[in-house]
C-alpha cells in the first residue's frame, strides 16, 4: 500500500480481544490499533504450552 507509513486502527471496544492484536503484531508492516477497555478489564498472557506427560485439566490463560 503506503511504504513506510504506520497504520492505525482506532476501534470500538467491541474489537479489544486479544486476537487482533495479536494478528495485528504477525504482519508485516507496522500496524497499531487503539481500542478502549472496561476499567475493570483483567489481562492475562496467553495460556502455556502444555508439557507431554502432564495430567488434569490444560489452562486456558496464563499469568495475569
């Protein structure tokens, strides 16, 4: 598209999921989105990758 520019996503808060970020980071130019989030949002890194051998229940998110 626009070599060198930035692009810069403003969003509803609708769209403040971890995924879009997250595919927003794997592309290849810079890419920037700015969204809102509840005061009372809990952010969690993604879950761990599960080790062969272990038992129960897998997590679903990591630490917060």
């Amino acid at each position: 598209m626009l070599p060198g520019r930035r692009l810069v996503v403003v969003a509803v808060n609708t769209y403040s999921v971890l995924e879009l970020p997250a595919c927003a980071a794997k592309m290849i130019g810079p890419v920037v989105i700015v969204t809102r989030l509840r005061l009372d949002a809990a952010l969690y890194e993604p879950a761990p990758v599960r080790k062969p051998g272990t038992f129960g229940r897998p997590c679903k998110k990591g630490a917060r």
